[in-house]
C-alpha cells in the first residue's frame, strides 16, 4: 500500500464510522464525510508535486499558518502603514470619534486583520490581536465564546516583530446569576488561562453588575455572591445536552427535523423531559463530578456511548434517558 492508498483507507473507514449509510464514492453531499474528502485532496496535490520527507513537514506547517489566518512572515510596524489611509478604500476613524476614546489613530493590519494598533493622543501605542483567544465555560466546558480580554494584552503585551504563535491563549471563565432580575448572568470570575504552549497561569479577575456596569470586586466578595447563586449548574447542564442531542447530526438538514419534531411536542411532554433530565444532572452539583462536564463526555451521552463512563450508573442513566427523548422525536 502506498502512501495515498493508506491515506484513502484511512479516510473511507472514518468516513464509515461517522455515517455508515454514506457512500465514499458518491457525489452526494455529507458534511461529515465531505471534510474527510476534501483533506484527501489536499494529501494527494502534496504528493502529487512530490513532497516527502522533511519537505512534506515544512509544506505542512505553511498551510497550517494559511488556514489558521496567520502570516508567514512577522508583522512590523510598517504593515500598518504600507497603504495610504483615509481614502474611500482604506477609510479611518473620524478625528471626532477618536478624541471622543483619546486617541490619535485605530488601524487595522491589511496582512492579518485581526491585529489592531493603536496609539493615543500622548504617543502611547498598543496593539491588540482579537484572534489570539477565547474563552472557555468552566462549568460547560463545551461552550466557548468571545469576549474582551484587556487584561490579556497587560500579561502578554503584543510588541513587534510580532510572529503569531500557533495555537490560541485559553481562557477559562465562570459566570453566574445572584439577583434574577439581572438576565442570563451578572457576576463572572475570569480564573485563569493556558497559553498556546499549554503553560497554566493563574488570572484572579472577578466582577459583578452594579449599576448597569461591571465593576471589578475581590475574591471574597466573588465568593460570597457564589453562594447565594440564583442559577442552577444542573440546569445549565440539562439544558447544554438537550442542545447537544438536537444538534448532534451530521447534516443541516437532520438538525432542522430533529428540532422541528422536538418543538412540535406538546408542551406538557417537553416540560416533563427537561424537568427530568434536570434532576438527572443534579449529578453535575457535586464538585468532585464536574471532572465529568466536558466536550468529550457530553458527546458521549448524546451518543449513548456509555463505554468511557461505564463504571458512573448515574451519567449511564442519563445517557439512556437522552436515548428515550431521541426515539420519541425519531
């Protein structure tokens, strides 16, 4: 077998294993299998131009940076000045706008546009890369989102050259309800982060909504208002598998049957499916559980693959449960 034979097997028996009723060989369309395909080709326009070896890892890492939106050379500061700005195709920020933030300019890098500079009126020049990170829910592990991260530039100030690392700063966050008339959340705790060589460093930034603003509180006071939460993290757990089971499909179309059959249930029958599977993740409440509130688990019980916590009765109960909502909307 030779090396794009391996890698045709390779991505047939992974196709296979995602949806068996796909043929690798058809034109028709599964979202799944078309990733597998498609990373076939690239394999083959690699080998096709003869690459092995030590040009094949080199060829590799420039895609790699390609595909990640990240340049192959550093960015200078002259980037940021290679074109002329405040023309109809490069537009700047208006001088009344800028003041108004107390600065002097805000551009944009033309070679990678998640990088900013700025500069104030004084002369102090900063640069901020809104791509660098993400945020990650610490009690829904699966969920990540996009936020400010100012304290991430005063930790890891971005100066130049600047060379983008691969791979992404981690940061890990929790987020909750103490007064219900404040929304979906009004106080969060910024814990700490990874860098994208996997270093752990400790961030200790909690706030909380006072006044229609988030101002910054101490450890104690985070504390404090953790105990008295208004949320429930099994509710926040319930409500992430439910999505998870709705949305775990291969295609857009079964996503869009699988929650058009569930929202056509009767209210009664959905109310008692989602009450119940709160108290199955109840289970979520004890903290030495939450090692168990991750991607990879919740995956799992979505799929019914109760192998890797087969030794939990109470994650495998909810597995069955997610199975018996699945069959009745199938």
């Amino acid at each position: 077998m030779n090396m794009y034979q391996w890698a045709e097997n390779e991505c047939r028996l992974a196709c296979g294993k995602e949806n068996p009723d796909h043929n690798f060989d058809s034109d028709d369309f599964d979202y799944g299998c078309s990733c597998y395909k498609s990373a076939l080709k690239a394999y083959k326009s690699l080998l096709d131009d003869g690459h092995s070896g030590m040009s094949f890892s080199f060829t590799k890492r420039i895609l790699e940076r390609l595909m990640d939106n990240q340049p192959l050379t550093p960015i200078t500061d002259d980037d940021f000045f290679s074109v002329e700005r405040g023309t109809e195709e490069y537009p700047m920020e208006s001088d009344e706008y800028l003041k108004e933030r107390g600065l002097k300019s805000d551009l944009q890098c033309l070679r990678m546009s998640s990088l900013f500079r700025t500069e104030t009126i004084d002369g102090c020049v900063k640069y901020h890369d809104i791509d660098r990170y993400y945020y990650v829910d610490v009690e829904c592990p699966s969920d990540t989102y996009s936020s400010s991260a100012d304290f991430l530039d005063e930790m890891f100030p971005i100066t130049m050259p600047y060379n983008p690392e691969v791979g992404k700063y981690v940061i890990y966050a929790q987020t909750f309800l103490s007064d219900v008339n404040k929304g979906d959340f009004d106080t969060k705790g910024i814990l700490y982060l990874k860098t994208p060589s996997g270093e752990k460093v400790d961030v200790g930034i909690y706030m909380t909504e006072k006044d229609g603003k988030m101002v910054r509180i101490n450890r104690d006071e985070y504390e404090d208002l953790l105990k008295h939460r208004v949320d429930k993290l099994y509710k926040k757990v319930a409500n992430h598998l439910l999505w998870t089971l709705l949305s775990n499909s291969a295609s857009d179309e079964e996503i869009e049957r699988r929650e058009r059959a569930y929202n056509g249930l009767s209210t009664t029958m959905k109310l008692g499916f989602e009450e119940h599977l709160c108290e199955l993740c109840k289970f979520f409440e004890n903290p030495e559980h939450w090692k168990y509130n991750t991607f990879s688990i919740s995956q799992a019980l979505c799929k019914n693959d109760t192998e890797c916590f087969k030794d939990v009765p109470e994650l495998v109960e909810i597995a069955n449960y997610l199975q018996t909502i699945l069959k009745v909307i199938e």
